[in-house]
C-alpha cells in the first residue's frame, strides 16, 4: 500500500501531508516562528522602555532645554539636565578615533583582501578577532595606568584623562568592525574587475587603489559607519579614561565626559523614579536614536552594496 | 607584480605598517598584564574571598560570579538564538518580513551595552520587580548576545548543503524531523562557534551588569538566582577606580584573569571554527 501510494504521489500531496502533521509538530513550528519574530519585538520593547522612563522628565523640563542645554547639573537645585556638553564630549571622543581608526582599519583591510599571502591573512585575521575580544574595561584599565600618564607628560598637562586618549583607546575597539567589514566588501568586489585592470597594463597598486577600493567604497562607508556606532556607544573604557569633565572642550586634550559615560556613572547614585533617573533615560534614548540611525542605514548601504556587487 | 616607482613602495610600505600597528595593540595588552599580573597569581588569590576592602585575599566570588552570569546567560540565548535561526534559515521566505528581522538583529547587535544596562534595569530589575540580582544580569546579557547566536547559527545552517534537506524529505521525514535529526546535527559545530562567542563577549561585558547584577563588595557566594554577584569585568573596574591604596600586582592579577578568560574562550572557537572548515566533508 505504501507503494501504491508513493506513486500516486504529486507535489499537492506532499505539501499537504506535510502541513497535517502532528500537533506537536505544529506547536514547534508555531514557537520557531515566535522566536524567529522576537528579535523585532525586543529591539521594540528597548525602545518603549526607555521612552517610558524618559518621558515623565519633560513634565518638568522641556525637550529644547534638554537638547540644547549647556549645563549638565544633574543634583544642582534647580537641577539642569543639558545634553550640549556630553554630545560634545561623544562627538570629540569619537572623532578622534575615527580620525585614527578609519586610515588604519582600511588599510590593513586592503592589505589583508589584496596583499597578503593566504597564510599571512590566515595568521593576521584571528589577531583582529582577538582585539575585538578584549574586554572594554580592559582598555580602560590599560589607558588609566599606561597611556594617560604618557600623554599626560607628553603634552604637559594638569591630568593624561583627555578625550585624546580616550580616542586612541576606542580607535583600537573600532578597528576590528572596520577591517573586518571592509575586507568583506573588497572581498565581494567580482575577481573580473581585477582581471580586466591587470589585463590592461595596470600594476597592482593601481588596480587596488584605481578599481577595488573605488568599487568596494559603499561597503567601506558602511564599515566606517558601523564603527562609529561601535565607539559612541561604548562606556567602560571612556569611564575610565576621559577623565569625566561634563564641560563643552575647546581642545581634544581636555577631559570630557560622553553621553555613555554619564549614565554609567550617574545611575547608581541616583534615586529610581526621581528627576535625575529620567534623565539618564533620556540619554539613553538619544543615544539609542543616534546608533540606530548609524546602523540602519549602514545596513541599507550594505544590503544594496551586495545586491550590486554580484 | 612588483610595485613600480618610489610611489607604490612608499605606498605597500605604508600597508604593512597599517598591519603591524593593527595587531600591535593585542600583543601590547598581553605582554603588559601577563608581565605585570602574574606574580599576583597564585592559588590563594584565584579561590579565597576577598579581603581588607578588597586588597588582599583573592577574587575567587568575582569568578564564580562571571561563570555563573555567563552560564545562565548561555541558558536563556542559546535556545531561543538557535531557534530564530532555524526560523530565519529553514521556515521564512525571502520576504519583506526576512529582511525586517535582519534588521533588527543588526540594530540589536548596535544597540550600546549602557544602554542594554538601562533596559535590564528599567525592564528586569524594577518593571518585573526580579531586583539587581543574578537573574535580571544573564537575562540583560542574553539579550545583548542573542545577535551573535543568531548570526553565527544561521550562516551554520544555511552551510547545509540543501541535497541533505532534500534526501530526508524524500525518505518522507517531515520538515521538523528534518531539521531536528539531519540539518541541526550538522549544523552544530557552527551553532557551538557561535554560542561560544557569545560567552567571551558576556564574560567581558561590564555595563550590562552595571546597575542589574553586579555587588560592589559581596565577600560569598550568590545563595539564588535573586541574589546579587561579584563579576570579574566590574571587580576590575572597581579597584581600578574606586579604591584607593591598592597594589597594582593585584588589579593587573585580576586583569590577567580576565583577558586570560576571554580570549582562552575565543581562541576555542577559532580552533573550532578552523576544525569545522578542514572537517567538513561537502
């Protein structure tokens, strides 16, 4: 019978048999598609919680005030809750690093897509993997006790706690982002487009400076974008090592203090549900706007960049 | 091809000089916290409590507290991780709805670890009222690792080859029975990568467990699941910034053990991810 029926079989059959399944089947299936769609519902839940512990602080301060604010004076009474001088302190820390991140991290992303031999990249990309492992207080501890009394002599200041060397810390935390995903972008560039430039006379160096990496750039802007996001969201390391001065700086070698870094350092003392609590909320709210807008459209940048690149 | 003019050398040159200051960082760390760390390790100080404010003794509750915080971390985000994979990988269409879950696991995996700390408090610790306590710690955690898992346990899945899927079917197994028994048994290698990644970056992670898990100073053991921890990453931070008058042999000794941790943990998964690759058979 068994037989019989497998040659009778056509494909309407089969779906259909598939889909009368056990129950129990059914019930995987139904906590598969759950768990497929959870990810949207968490990054919405993110969202509304920190909407829901920030918002009760614009009863008594307006959202301009908090914006444009130059006074971060959270247990001051009245106290003032401006956001301008730790935007400032994010904005120098990750400029800064970018500043260094950016040249370094693609160009060893050529070197490693283009250069190196098989076995060098295969010995160099486990080290990029390992930098990306290396906690972040760990670069914060490193910073406080080796860099910042380096930079401290170095330029002869009061405190080696600037945004300078914040930026030289987060540059190393940006660089595996960087490299890796800029060697995937150049990777993807089609091996024809090599092939015609050499063809043509071209040496190597034009081929990649002239033809790869013009090819590969959307992928590379959207490399530097996801290591933006990676830097301004990070807070141990610039906790520990930009000396914490919530003041607008005039030159990377003051202390600042970035958004990150005035929540982490702020909440423990502060009272749950008081003025200062929502305030800290409300950081965290811009500051999940800012790396959601960097990441979504990265993500964009990249998805059409591969849809283009094959 | 040989590079030609003083242009392209200075050029190549400038390439590998990219490459040395990239992976100096990672051998500067190690020697520095190896050098100055290990005198501080001893047997004492990797199990016995801590002592005088945190000077002397050991850092053994931190540890634990790591272990325990990354263990139940694991727990919650490995399943459900693996199985938004099989979902994104085995069940969805190339759709609309594909591409809005991808976006959300990138947005996900960008979203700042404070900011991950404020959710598990706003969330967790007050709204579910679970307190700062272990729980609401692995649960902040899960959450923050769950792009990793899923990322790495979808491309581990889709690397089977789509013959396998089509053979089990054939022999008239269902699709669940085909995924339970033919595609995630080869796909587990990959899945493990990926959930041991995760593990190394929840090891490390500290403004998570900021305001949702982490004790100050908690001279014992966690007694539940609601009690507060000592973590590795936090103790690290702590003497390194709020107590005065400590040896740098022991905040350099707890630094080496926790970089030894982290990167021991990540070093396996490439040793497996490699295995995975010289292995594999289609």
């Amino acid at each position: 019978m068994a037989i019989e029926r497998s040659l009778t079989i056509d494909s309407i059959d089969v779906k259909k048999s598939r889909r009368s399944g056990r129950w129990s089947e059914w019930v995987i299936e139904r906590v598969i598609q759950a768990s497929g769609l959870l990810t949207i519902v968490f990054i919405v839940l993110i969202f509304v919680f920190l909407l829901k512990d920030s918002l009760p602080l614009f009863k008594t301060h307006s959202l301009t005030a908090l914006l444009t604010g130059r006074d971060w004076y959270p247990i001051s009474d009245p106290a003032r809750f401006g956001l301008v001088p730790l935007l400032a302190g994010s904005l120098a820390v990750t400029l800064g690093s970018i500043v260094i991140a950016v040249p370094l991290g693609v160009a060893a992303a050529i070197y490693l897509a283009e250069v190196a031999r098989p076995s060098i990249r295969e010995s160099v990309k486990p080290v990029v993997e390992m930098l990306a492992a290396i906690p972040s207080v760990v670069f914060g501890f490193i910073g406080l006790l080796i860099l910042a009394p380096y930079v401290k002599s170095l330029f002869d200041l009061p405190t080696g706690l600037t945004a300078m060397t914040g930026s030289i810390m987060l540059a190393f935390m940006a660089l595996p982002t960087i490299i890796s995903i800029s060697e995937d972008a150049i990777s993807a560039v089609p091996r024809e487009y090599r092939e015609a430039s050499l063809a043509l006379g071209a040496t190597q160096w034009q081929t990649i400076s002239r033809v790869m990496v013009p090819a590969a750039l959307s992928g590379i802007t959207a490399a530097v974008m996801l290591g933006i996001g990676r830097v301004i969201g990070e807070t141990m390391t610039v906790l520990m090592v930009t000396g914490n001065a919530a003041l607008i700086p005039h030159s990377i070698t003051q202390p600042v203090r970035t958004m990150t870094a005035t929540i982490a350092a702020e909440m423990g003392e502060t009272v749950q549900y008081s003025e200062h609590y929502f305030a800290l909320f409300s950081i965290g709210a811009v500051l999940f706007v800012i790396t959601f807008a960097i990441n979504f459209t990265a993500d964009i940048v990249l998805h059409r960049f591969r849809r283009v690149g094959r | 091809m040989r590079p030609r003019g003083a242009g392209e050398w200075l050029a190549y040159g400038l390439l590998y000089l990219s490459i040395i200051l990239v992976t100096l960082p990672v051998a500067a760390v190690l020697f520095i916290v190896i050098s100055r760390g290990y005198s501080a390790i001893s047997w004492e100080f990797l199990t016995a409590m801590p002592r005088m404010g945190m000077r002397a003794g050991g850092i053994f509750p931190a540890i634990m507290g790591t272990l325990l915080l990354v263990l139940g971390t694991v727990a919650i985000a490995l399943p459900l991780g693996v199985m938004a994979a099989i979902y994104l990988s085995e069940y969805a269409s190339r759709g609309r709805l594909n591409r809005l879950i991808h976006l959300a696991i990138v947005n996900l995996a960008g979203v700042p670890s404070v900011v991950y700390g404020l959710f598990g408090l706003g969330a967790f610790v007050l709204f579910l009222k679970l307190g700062v306590s272990l729980l609401a710690g692995c649960l902040t955690l899960a959450l923050m690792i769950l792009p990793v898992i899923i990322t790495a346990s979808e491309e581990a899945l889709q690397a089977v080859p789509q013959s396998f899927r089509e053979a089990s079917l054939a022999l008239g197994a269902t699709r669940w029975k085909t995924i339970w028994n033919v595609v995630l048994p080869s796909a587990l290698p990959g899945i493990l990568t990926g959930a041991i990644l995760g593990v190394g970056r929840a090891a490390g992670e500290t403004a998570p467990i900021l305001f949702t898990a982490a004790a100050f100073f908690l001279p014992r053991l966690p007694k539940s699941i609601f009690d507060q921890v000592m973590a590795l990453p936090y103790h690290l931070y702590i003497i390194a910034t709020q107590v005065p008058n400590i040896s740098q042999s022991v905040q350099y000794g707890t630094a080496l053990v926790l970089v030894g941790l982290v990167l021991l943990v990540n070093a396996s998964a490439i040793v497996l991810r490699s295995y995975i690759r010289r292995r594999r058979s289609w």
